[in-house]
C-alpha cells in the first residue's frame, strides 16, 4: 500500500488563515502546518455555542442506503463536549446497524470511530477544553459506578451520561424530529455533540486519521492482548479473522513480544497485511484441517485465541485451538438468536472462555499511551488505512465491508 502522511493533510477554504499553534514535528511557531483550523472552524469560546445546521449521514430505516441530510446539533449542555469531527472510520459495528443484525432506534446517526478537535464545552467540564485534540468512543463512563471503580469503564451503563428523556435532543433532524444518539456519539458528521466521558485528549502531534482507528478497532484489538489475555512474552496466539480488530490484535502481540502470531482469513490480500502486521504464520479460514494444523503447529494448541470475526463457529474455532489452561476472548459481535457450543468435557482442560468489550480498555489511561506507541514507531496504523473517502463516499465503503473487500475505510471531513 501507499506509505501514508505523517500528519492528516487537511484542505483549507479558500481565503481562510492557518492557526499557528498546530505544527508539523520540528515546524517553526508561526509557520503553516496541513493541520492548520481554518478560521471558520477557530475554537469556540465556552457557554456561547448556538444551534448549528451540519452535514451527516442519516439512517432512517435498517437494509436502506445512508441519507446525507442537513441536520441540527444543540448547544453543549452540563459536562457536554462540541466536537468537530476531522476522522471517521467505517467500522463493521456499523454494518451490523445499518443491516439490521442489531436493532436500533430510528432515524439516527451512525458511526462510532472518530477523532477531532473541541470546538466548545458545557458546564461543568473538568479535563476538556476548546481546541483539544480527541479520540471519542462509544462506552461513555459515569466515573462513579461499580463498574467505573473497580477499573472496567466498558462495561459503565449509568444512565447519568444520557440527556434526560425531557430534554432536546442533542441532535435532530431540520423539521425537528430528533435523531437517536448512535452508540452515544453519531460520528458519520461535521460535527459531534457528547459527554466529556465519551472522548480523551491526545497529544496534538498525533495524525487524526489514524487516531481515529484507536477509537474502536485498536482499543478493541489491541486491549484483547495487553488487558484481557496479558500475554507474556514467547506465548502464543492465534487471531482468527484480520480485519481492523484482527489486525490491531495481531501488531499488539507483535509488541507484547509474543513468540508465534497465527493469523487465519480467508482472504488472501488480509493475510499479507497480517504477515505486514506481525504475523509469523498465515492459515486460510476455509482449510478443512484448519484445526489440526494450528494444534500441530503450536505443539498442542495456542494459548490464546482472538475472535474478531463475530460468528459462531468462528467462536467455537477458536475454543478449539486452544491449548490446555488457554484462554480464548470473543471480540465479534455475534448476532441476536445465535448459539455458541462448546463440548462440555472439553472444560475439564482448564480452557477458559471470555468476552470482551472495547478490549476492556481503561480510556484515559490507555489511549494516550497507544498514541505514544504509534508516535514511537511501535503501533502500526497506517497499514490499517485502506482509503481515505468523503462523508459522500460513506455507502460505498459499507458496501466493502459486506464484501470483505477492504479493511478500513476513513472519512476525512474538510
């Protein structure tokens, strides 16, 4: 592939000035970075942000093409973040909505997968300001709960993230009707209105087209290895499935120092860009004897396996390969009304079965240090970047998803 920019080049209006406190590594102060805010989209000052008209893509019913719509997005209420977007990316989760295979209330906003800067901020806002550089993701956290306490902010469900049932909605269609809140952020738009906990600030030298993958793929991918297996060095692993979460998985076992990374796909082009990754052998997912190959190889089975495919048998595959006393963590979304078996004999091996949301990432704590990993040299996402597209471009990439054809497309949003 292509090798990509360092930084987003991102087009400016004509006429508008670039900001000179955004640089390129080693730039001058006042000197014009491809990162430069155009004056239109300068930071908002906070409390004064007024409704604003935008564009994004609407789904107004499952199984139907994408709508790009001019819509509404309110001012930032309590602890509320104005984002405007700069990167999205079109994820699989987004599929599963769009498709039908999960529900969702309708007419709403997809996309999950963002970055960009903050423009405003509400009341009551403690760690963001305008003219931060963000990653949002969709597990927004209260901060308070059981869950947020004990270290699991993924699995964080408090309602007190939501606006209330009386209140506007934070964004909504131009004849009023509001617009479901997808996943708590509604990405597949200019702009995005949501919870100060529902994004982290980043270091601004970060590029945010690639900053955008951390915000579902890699944290999900990345954190199946460093937080829910824990994987030490010279073990081995097998991701079954190199999608962008596949793909993240793999280059994250790559750095834990893993000794053998088995990625298993039926497409040919996806397991080249695994071997890119990290990946020390390749197995089509097709193969027959695909088991026996994988226990044969690893001398009895791996000690972990990732599942970033979302399928039953794919799930019951990766139980399989295991070796006694390993563990196998399930990152696909499997489908209401499926069924994973599993042998009951089989537990008496100490195998142990997980699922995992969002890699159980710990968001202020572990995105920065993933950015770090990337602005290291460490953490691979240009790889990742199948194409760069417009908001307009947003049903084409849908359509490779379905066909497996591409591994991720990124909105860039001028």
């Amino acid at each position: 592939m292509p090798s990509c920019p360092k930084q987003l080049r991102q087009r400016r209006r004509p006429g508008a000035r670039a900001s000179a406190n955004i640089r390129r590594p080693g730039e001058r102060p006042g000197s014009t970075s491809p990162l430069a805010l155009p004056a239109q989209w300068a930071p908002v000052v906070t409390g004064v942000a007024k409704e604003r008209t935008l564009k994004a893509a609407v789904l107004f019913e499952p199984k139907t093409a994408l709508s790009i719509e001019d819509i509404q997005i309110d001012k930032p209420g309590p602890r509320e973040v104005l984002i405007r977007t700069v990167a999205c990316g079109v994820c699989r989760s987004d599929l599963h909505f769009v498709d039908g295979a999960f529900p969702h209330v309708m007419p709403t906003v997809p996309g999950h997968e963002a970055a960009g800067v903050v423009e405003a901020v509400g009341s009551d806002v403690a760690h963001l300001k305008a003219g931060d550089h963000v990653i949002t993701f969709f597990t927004v956290f209260c901060g308070s709960c059981e869950m947020c306490i004990t270290g699991r902010p993924s699995l964080c469900v408090d309602p007190s993230t939501r606006r209330a049932k009386d209140a506007s909605p934070r964004i909504s269609l131009k004849d009023g009707t509001p617009l479901a809140p997808f996943l708590n952020l509604s990405a597949f738009a200019e702009l995005m209105l949501v919870h100060e906990n529902a994004c982290v600030a980043i270091d601004k030298e970060m590029p945010l087209d690639r900053a955008a993958l951390l915000g579902c793929a890699v944290i999900t991918g990345a954190g199946s290895i460093f937080n829910d297996s824990r994987l030490r060095p010279g073990e081995t692993v097998a991701v079954i499935g190199a999608g962008g979460i596949g793909l993240a998985a793999i280059n994250a076992a790559k750095i834990a120092g893993a000794g053998q990374i088995i990625a298993i796909d039926p497409v040919a082009d996806k397991r080249a860009l695994a071997q890119k990754l990290g990946a020390t052998d390749v197995l089509d997912a097709t193969d027959p004897d695909l088991a026996k190959k994988v226990i044969g190889m690893t001398g009895g089975g791996v000690h972990y396996a990732i599942e970033a495919v979302g399928r039953p048998n794919t799930a019951e595959l990766a139980w399989t390969i295991l070796r006694r006393g390993g563990t196998a963590t399930i990152l696909g979304m499997i489908a209401p009304g499926n069924e994973v078996k599993i042998p009951g004999p089989t537990f008496l091996t100490g195998k142990k079965l997980q699922g995992s949301l969002l890699g159980s990432t710990r968001f202020p704590i572990d995105m920065p240090r993933l950015v770090k990993l990337y602005l290291d040299g460490k953490l691979d996402l240009d790889t990742m970047v199948a194409e760069r597209i417009t908001l307009n471009g947003v049903n084409d990439a849908l359509q490779k998803l379905r066909t497996g054809d591409s591994v991720r497309s990124v909105i860039e949003f001028a």
